[in-house]
C-alpha cells in the first residue's frame, strides 16, 4: 500500500507524521510523496487558529482531489469536530489526538508491539526534513485563556526517558544530524511521574546517553526555567536556540491570558539567559487584539518587545476559539485594528531581526544544509540552519545535504545570511 502523510501545525504535528511514517514502512508499506500515488493519506490536523482549522480543512479536499485515496483524519481540529471531519470527502475514519499512538496498528490491523522501527527514515517530499523531531510530551495541565491546544490535547503525560532515548536512536541510525525535542507543554516533562523529574534530567541523558551532533529544544514556557536549566549549555551540542512564548508585554493582558509570568519576571530570564549561552537566540509568539487590549496595553507591548534582544518572532492577531474562555470576554478588538497592531509588530521583529543577524557577519558558523539546488553552472545553491537557528545561503562545488559545514558570513540575505564555506 502508498501512504501519504500531511500536516500542518507545530513540529508535535511533524513530529507524530514522521513517526506513523516509520510505522508504515516497517509494515512494509510505501511512503509516498504526493497525495495522487497514494491509496491512503493521513491528514494531522490543527486548531490552534481559525485559519489553521480552515487550512487543514482544505488538506483533506486537497487530498480527496488529487486521487482515489481513503482519507483519514486526525490531530486537533479533527478531535474537536469530528462530525465535521467525518463530513468530508474521501474521509473513512476520523482518529482523534486520544488514539493517535495506536493510530497505525489500528489501521493495519497489527498489535503496535509488531511495529517494530530499526530506523526513522526521512518522509519524502515537502514534509522531509534533515532534523527529526521527537515527541517527549503531550496535552497541557496550563489555563491559558485562549489556548483550544488545551483541550484537544488534554492533560499533559510525558514519555518515558527510555522510550524517548530509543527514538532519537532510530533517528540517528537514519542519519539525523540534528534531534528537535517537542511537546504541546515541554517544560513540563517528568513533572507526571511518580518520581518527578525536570526536564534537563532527560537533556543530561540525551547528551551523555546518544551521539546526538545537534539537540534542539521547541517552544518552552518561561516559567518552567531557572538559571541551573542554562547551565545545561556548556554542552555545545545544544543549540543554543530558546522560543520562549511571552504573547504579551502588557502586565494586565498576561493576567487575563492566565499566563504565568509577568513582563518583569520575563525580562530577567532573558536577561540571565543571555548571561550564560553565548550567542544566544531567542525567538517568541505574541497575540495582538486580545480582549482588552487597549491602545495603552498595546503601547506597553511593544515597548517591552522593543527592549527585548529577540532574534525573531511570530505575531498572531487574537483568534477567539470556541470553547476557551476568551472568546466571551468583554472588550473584543475589532479586526481592523488588530490587523494595523499585528503590522506595526510585525515591523518591530523585522527590525530586532535584522539587528541580531548583523551581530554574526564577519563570523564563522555551523550550519546543516536542509537544501540543495543544482544550479545552471553545476554549482549547488545550499540553505540550511545556524544552531542559533539563523537560515544561510551559500553556492557550493558540491551537494553537502544534510552535512554540516563551517560558513563564513558576509552579507545580510533576505531574512537570513549569506556567506561561504570554510570548510566541510
């Protein structure tokens, strides 16, 4: 059978694609790269947004349109509304985020300790990528008013340390160079177990246990850390790369987001962050247009992101979900003006973006090559990632995917960098 798996979303979604995909193949089934080869596609779906729901919605027609393949649906929005889902053309079954994990030995029709995975080989197509990503977590015990990931997902469980350490071990015999540790409320990690851990346990044994060459971590919350978790990055494997989600710099929209943290107690993190990894970037979500945002709290914001080192952000005009508690709050931003606040933000990253990659020029970096292009000369046109996740370019006489080089910088690219290969 050719299966073809989609996703859109957080690197969870990734994440659990590339597993069911090693699934898959170890049943002996084919992975395939567009949804008109396949007999079966598996869509992950997403919630996070109206615009996400609407975007997975339009996978699973896309999917139904491209062939004759059976559609199954899972992942967030199709948990949420999986009469809508099932509604759909094409869509045989509908698997929400509780039955996920045993998604493909139900629909093999095998016991899950059957499917045995030597190697977590590379899905093929837009969804390959030179860095696997690995679960460690699910579901969320936080409040966050507008968050619908909550419910979706359910309350937070992490996997076992051994359980995560024998998937980046079939990650790496895959040939991975570099593992990304995600989960809807990573930080919380071992917090479940009867003997509770922290997340750097599970760090420290990555590190001492596997030959990982890079480990990256996805999206933490503030509140989870300390100066000990920084000290961890005296290890340089460890990319010293922090997303640490602030969604405001006003003190009184945090409280009515249920958020953790206030813009003080944020700021010192940074502060000490940036004290203890050299180099370090740190990358943030904000929502623009949360209820009760007036122009003051938007002012307030973002002045504090403007004082802020980021080195990028991803800004999010407020999307009232059903089912969390800030779609009922009083004081809703018309769209209009959360459109002109998400522009002005928008500017303000670009200016702390370009402001940070100015730091690296004249520097020499490790960058794995994601892309290669065979150019008309017979170069290689090659794009991949800093462990400061900072994208570069650079031409090349050879296709090193999937390696990692050293690149001096020269130039501001775009968004990203520019430079030339010191060596391999």
């Amino acid at each position: 059978m050719k299966v073809y798996l989609d996703t859109i979303g957080c690197r969870l979604n990734q994440s659990e694609i590339e597993k069911m995909a090693a699934q898959f193949a170890s049943a002996g089934h084919d992975i395939v790269a567009d949804a008109a080869e396949a007999d079966l596609v598996v869509v992950n779906t997403c919630a996070v947004t109206r615009e996400a729901a609407a975007d997975s919605r339009q996978l699973m027609r896309r999917a139904a349109r491209a062939g004759h393949a059976r559609v199954v649906a899972t992942g967030c929005w199709a948990t949420l509304d999986p009469e809508a889902a099932a509604a759909l053309p094409a869509v045989m079954q509908v698997v929400k985020n509780e039955d996920k994990d045993n998604l493909v030995a139900s629909l093999l029709e095998m016991d899950q300790d059957c499917l045995e995975i030597d190697e977590r080989k590379r899905l093929p197509g837009q969804h390959a990528r030179t860095r696997a990503f690995i679960k460690v977590q699910d579901g969320c015990n936080n409040a966050c008013t507008f968050c619908i990931t909550r419910v979706a997902r359910g309350r937070g469980r992490s996997r076992l340390l051994e359980d995560v350490l024998r998937d980046i071990d079939q990650a790496l015999a895959g040939e991975a160079r570099e593992v990304v540790l995600t989960g809807v409320h990573l930080g919380s990690w071992g917090q479940d177990f009867e003997n509770r851990l922290h997340l750097s346990h599970l760090i420290e044994a990555i590190l001492t246990r596997t030959d990982v060459p890079r480990l990256r971590l996805s999206s933490l919350e503030p509140w989870d850390l300390d100066r000990s978790f920084f000290e961890l990055w005296s290890d340089p494997r460890l990319c010293p790369h922090l997303h640490l989600p602030l969604q405001s710099g006003s003190a009184a929209i945090l409280k009515r987001m249920a958020r953790k943290t206030t813009p003080e107690a944020y700021a010192n993190l940074l502060e000490e962050a940036h004290r203890l990894i050299p180099d370090l970037a740190v990358t943030t979500d904000l929502i623009v247009g949360f209820p009760g945002e007036g122009e003051s709290e938007f002012a307030e914001s973002r002045e504090f992101v403007r004082r802020m080192v980021f080195a990028a952000g991803h800004v999010f005009h407020f999307s009232p979900r059903p089912g969390t508690p800030a779609a009922h709050f009083s004081g809703q931003v018309a769209p209009a003006i959360s459109k002109q606040r998400s522009a002005e933000m928008r500017a303000l990253f670009a200016d702390l973006s370009k402001n940070y990659r100015q730091t690296f020029i004249n520097r020499e970096l490790q960058v794995l090559w994601e892309t290669a292009q065979k150019q008309p000369d017979g170069s290689w046109l090659l794009e991949g990632l800093t462990g400061n996740y900072l994208r570069v370019k650079v031409s090349a006489d050879s296709n090193l995917w999937n390696q990692i080089s050293r690149v001096r910088v020269t130039q501001l690219s775009g968004e990203g960098l520019a430079g030339f290969i010191v060596s391999e």
